[in-house]
C-alpha cells in the first residue's frame, strides 16, 4: 500500500518479473543496470589476440591492447595501465626541496 493524504492506493510491486530490461542490461533490486559481457566467463575469449574487451553501456567492443611500450607520454606524464597521467612532482620525495622557506609547492599540469 502507499500513503496518500487521507486515503491510501494499492499497487503492484515492483520486481524484477514486471520490468522488461533493454538488450545488454540485467535487472536486480528492480533496476536494469548494464551487463559487462567483458568480465563473463563466457565471454571471456571474445576478442582476438592483440584486443582487450571494454564494457559498453549495453554492450562490449574489442579494442587493440595499449601498453606503455608503444605510448609515448608528453614531459611531465608518466604511463600507468596504458594511460598517460600528470606526475605531482611536489609529492616526490626527490622534488621536495624545491620550494624556498616560505612557499608552498603546488602541482600543475604537466610540470
């Protein structure tokens, strides 16, 4: 039942067995979230050799297998899992006299 100002209503409630999901999405706790078809065990060989599964929204593609061998990251960056990210250079242990009594070092983009 729900409440209503003075009254109340029946309704149905709401599972899974009344709720029709799009292709590619699973219903739990009455809500159709996303299937990764990627981490599947099924679906594991899904992509030739030299490709990587990524998850979709409702689907998966096959994409070439990056590696920090053949990414080449601007000064400043560093390769992590095949990405290029900002190295915080006041968090090295090495960079940290570079600041003078007094300051603050602050990490920009790329330096």
């Amino acid at each position: 039942c729900r409440n209503t100002p003075g009254s109340y209503e029946c309704v149905p409630e709401i599972t899974c067995a009344n709720i029709l999901c799009r292709v590619g999405y699973e219903c739990r706790d009455a809500q159709c979230f996303d299937i990764d078809e990627c981490s599947l065990p099924t679906f594991a060989p899904i992509c030739e050799r030299g490709e990587v599964c990524r998850n979709t929204p409702g689907s998966y593609e096959c994409v070439p297998e990056i590696t920090c061998a053949n990414i080449l990251c601007r000064v400043g960056y560093e390769c992590r899992d095949a990405q290029c990210f900002d190295i915080d250079e006041c968090s090295l242990p090495t960079f940290a006299p570079i600041c003078e009594r007094g300051e603050v070092c602050r990490n920009t983009p790329g330096s």
